[in-house]
C-alpha cells in the first residue's frame, strides 16, 4: 500500500492507493461499459478484430492526450483526477483485450504467456 499526496488548490489529500484498487476501478469500468454499450461493448469484440481493438484502445488514449491539452483543466487536482480516469479507461479496453486474447487461446490448444 502507497499512500500518495496530492495537493488541490489549498487542501492536502491523502488517497490510499493500491493495486487492487486500480483493478476495482478496471472491473468496474468494463461492467459499465458493456451497460452502456450492450452487444455492442468491447465484452463482444473479437480477439482476432485487431482494427476494432486498436481503433477503441487509440480513442482512449486520444482522451489522455486530450486532458493534457492546455485548455482542460484549472487545477492539478482536477487535471489528475481526470488523467486518472482516462488511464483506467485505457487500462479497462486493455485488460478487455487481453481477456478476449486468453479466451481465444483456450480453446485453440494455445497455450498462455507461451
């Protein structure tokens, strides 16, 4: 565990934060997704529809570089806040992609992290 210290405008705040955390915020963010988006969500993207994967993954890191844009943000507590949820957008397509992939393999007589 890592506590780190984040100062917005005059107030000091200590987030805790954990590996777990970040995965939470992942998991949460695909069940949102596929809310969202139904059939349609990056739960029903092929492994194998590289130009889906790629076209989703570069809309989200579009979005990073976008929040660092000089017009976005009028604080460094807000600018993190939103970074910070950019990444865990971009870390949510990611480990959808890399599920899809070991659910491919699978079946496929692949074997994983070979």
């Amino acid at each position: 565990m890592t506590l780190y210290l984040l100062r917005q405008e005059s107030l000091t705040r200590y987030i805790e934060h954990t590996t777990e955390t970040v995965f939470l915020d992942v998991e949460a963010g695909r069940e949102k997704a596929h809310a969202k988006h139904g059939e349609n969500s990056i739960e029903s993207v092929a492994a194998t529809d590289f130009g889906k994967w790629l076209a989703i993954l570069g809309e989200e890191h579009g979005e990073v570089c976008h929040a660092l844009t000089y017009d976005q943000s009028t604080t460094m507590g807000e600018l993190m806040d939103k970074l910070r949820a950019e990444l865990i957008d971009v870390a949510t397509v990611a480990t959808a992609w890399i599920a899809a992939i070991d659910t491919w393999m699978e079946p496929n007589g692949e074997e994983l992290g070979a």
